[in-house]
C-alpha cells in the first residue's frame, strides 16, 4: 500500500480502489475500504470520522469479527462520527458464538462517545454472539444516535439489543445517550436475560442521562428475564435520568419474568428519575411467569426514584401467572419512591394465572416512603385472574410502610396493607378496602 501525502488531503490506493481522508474523516465507498481503514488503525481508539458514500456490501468484503476488534479478545472502541448519508450496510453475516477469542457480535466492538447517524441495515444482515447488538455489542461514554433503522436479526445470550447490547461504566462525569428516529425491525433473541428492542442493559453507570425520542420497535423480542420493547434491564446506576418520548412499541415482547412492553426491569439504582410520555405500546407483552406489564415488568429495590407515566396507552393484551399490570407488572422494595400516572389509558385486556392482575399495575407492595398518584386515566377492558386479588387498576397493595395514594376522586390518604378488590371494568376511580 503506498501513502501519498499532500497539503489538504491524503489519498491511499489499493488495488484500484480509491479511499480518501479530509483531514480526520474517511470517505468509503465500499466495504472492503471500511475494513481496511480499521486494520490500519494506530493507538488504543479509533477517532477518526468516516463518511459513507455508497452502500456497503459484505459479501465483497467478510468481516468476521465487529470492526477494532482482534481475534485475541483485543478490542479498539469507535470514538468518532460515522456518517452514514442514508447508505445501507448488506449482506453483513456474523456468528461469533463459538468463537475462543472475540465472542461478541455487532458492527462496531464497541462505542465510546461515539456519533452515528443516518444508516441502515438491511434484512440480510445478522449478528450471533454471547452479547450481540447491531451497532455494538457494548458501549460506554456519551452516545448520539440518529436516524438508525435495523431490518436484520440480532441473536446472543445475555445483553442483546437491537441498536446496542449494554452500556456500562459510564462513570467519566456527566453523560449522554440520545437515540433519536431509531427504529429496529428485525427479531431480537437472547438465550439468557437482559434483552431489549433498542438497548439490552444499561447498568453500572453515574451521572447518565438518556432520552429515546420518536423511535419505535416492530420486532419481535425475546428472552428469559429482564425483557423489553426498548431497553431490557437498567441497574445498579447512580443519577440516571431516563425520557422516553412519543415512542412506539408494536412488537411481540416475549420471556418469563421481568417482561415489559417498553422496559423489562429497573433494579437497584440510586437517584432515579424516569418519565415515559406521548407513547404508546400496541405489541402484545407476554411472560410465563411474574411480573410482566405492558410498559415496565418490574421495579425492584430502587431508592430515591420518581416514575412518571404520561399521556400513555397499551391496546394489546399482556399475559402472565401473577404480578400483570396493564402498565406496571410489580413494584417491590423500593425507598423513597414517587409514581405518577397522567393521562393513561389500557384498552387491552390484562390475564394472569394466579392473581395479583391490576388494570394498570398488578402488585405493590413492600415500599417506604411512597406517594403515588393516578390522575385523569382510564383502564377499559377485562382484567382477569385465576385465583386471587384483581383489581380495575391495581390487584394488590400490601405492607407499604408510610405510602400516601392519590386520585382525581378520593382525597390524600395514609394507608397501609391496602387491597384492591376484584371489579370488572373501572374508570377514573380507585376502588379499595382496608
């Protein structure tokens, strides 16, 4: 390969294809030239930007393993902008599965504050490995990603997404991920746990704020625990902040417990703020055991944490054995926790097995601290359990120490061992006895 240096610009050339740098970004044309670009990579990162200019096929040029990564294990994460002016990524085809070095699959081996934008990848794209995600497999620091449409399948055990597997150790002061117009239509499936339509964890990080605006999930995801439409599980963070705005799920959200039709499960975070508003779930959310709701399946041993759900609405069915809600599968254990419903309305139906089966959240119990509101909603259609503790809105309150409830008809009241009793269909109000 022979380097050609001039004032403005250096152009290398190899076997008559034609690749060229504008100070730090990369022009691409094919497939081939983007392996190339990564092979010659120096230092520890990749911080270059790249700019496609033709779409990419992968059958001209395999990529075995995600780009920066060595057979070794090694990997040099992606800390650029990638251009991708509207180009596809095809026939993009890998299994790393059962390989004894780099096991993980996705485009790149990891993200780190990172910008990716306008891209595609098509039906003929795949990704199989122990974490799988199509844009990386793993990711940490700030993170904007725009206009991203996934048609390709993404397979693994545990932390699988469709965008990204995990985000982690974002612990380098404040940060940000920003999912913008992001759509994933293909299937999604992890052996395990911790699997999302957009994200399939993000865990361990402090001082994150994350918004997911105007994205949607077609696909279907599956899993065993910790499932969701958009982000599957989200744990042990110090001062995240989570917006979820005017986003869809219409996918089938599948596992065993721990299932959501937007988030799987949120567990053990400190400083907890999450809204999701303007959005809308028409996938059916399925789990064969607990704790499964048509927005969150499960929020569990969390301190300091305020939930607000507003202006939303799920109009398929969510199916379990206990803890089904609407909304909210079960809310257990949390500290200092402010709930807030605005607006909300199910129409689907919500069945369980056993009991514990709320219109809009199914069991509640074990909190201190707790205020908890519903404002201006409605839970339209059957809510049907087997054996104990069905509720029009909530199936069933018990031994919350010091929780203050609120609704648009009944005034502030302290209750404790509070239970929702059986009623066929329940609007606005809140029917309870003590």
């Amino acid at each position: 390969m022979k380097l050609h240096h001039f004032s403005l610009f250096f152009i290398v050339i190899e076997i008559g294809c034609f690749l060229t740098t504008y100070g730090e970004i990369y022009t691409v044309r094919s497939a081939t030239e983007l392996i190339d670009v990564f092979k010659g990579a120096t230092g520890e990162t990749v911080d270059f930007d790249i700019d496609l200019r033709e779409n990419l096929d992968f059958s001209e040029g395999k990529l075995i393993f995600p780009l920066g990564a060595f057979e070794n294990g090694t990997c040099k994460p992606f800390r650029g902008v990638l251009h991708g002016n509207g180009h596809s990524i095809q026939r993009l085809q890998m299994n790393n599965s059962r390989s004894e070095g780099y096991n993980n699959a996705g485009f790149f081996c990891k993200l780190e504050n990172a910008t990716i934008e306008n891209i595609a990848f098509d039906t003929t794209c795949t990704f199989v490995g122990t974490n799988a995600g199509t844009l990386s497999a793993e990711a940490t620091g700030s993170l904007n990603l725009t206009n991203i449409v996934n048609r390709g399948n993404v397979f693994g055990n545990t932390k699988v997404g469709g965008m990204i597997g995990h985000l982690d150790n974002a612990n380098n002061g404040s940060v940000t991920l920003i999912m913008d117009r992001c759509a994933n239509e293909g299937t999604v499936s992890g052996n395990k746990e911790n699997v999302g339509g957009l994200v399939g964890a993000i865990s361990r990080n402090a001082h994150i704020d994350t918004i997911i605006f105007n994205s949607i999930n077609h696909g279907t995801v599956k899993g065993t625990f910790n499932v969701g439409g958009l982000v599957g599980y989200i744990s042990d963070n110090n001062e995240i902040k989570l917006r979820i705005i005017d986003n869809w799920n219409n996918g089938h959200v599948n596992g065993t417990h721990e299932v959501g039709g937007y988030l799987g499960c949120l567990e053990k975070n400190d400083n907890v703020n999450i809204s999701i508003s303007e959005s809308t779930n028409n996938g059916i959310t399925t789990g064969s055991s607990v704790n499964v709701g048509g927005f969150v399946g499960g929020i569990i041993e969390n301190t300091n944490i305020t939930f607000t759900l507003y202006h939303c609405r799920t109009n398929k069915v969510v199916n379990g054995s206990s803890a089904i809600g609407g909304f909210i599968g079960v809310l257990t254990e949390n500290k200092n926790l402010t709930l807030e419903v605005f607006n909300g309305t199910r129409v689907g139906g919500t069945k369980g097995e056993k009991g514990n089966i709320g219109g809009l959240v199914g069991l509640f119990e074990r909190n201190k601290n707790v205020s908890f509101t519903i404002d201006n909603s409605t839970s339209r259609g059957p809510v049907d359990g087997k054996m104990w503790s069905t509720g029009g809105l909530v199936g069933y309150i018990y031994t919350n120490t010091n929780i203050s409830i609120m609704d648009r008809f009944l005034e502030k009241a302290m209750l404790e061992d509070l239970l929702v009793m059986s009623v066929p269909t329940l609007t606005w109000a809140l029917l309870f006895s003590t």
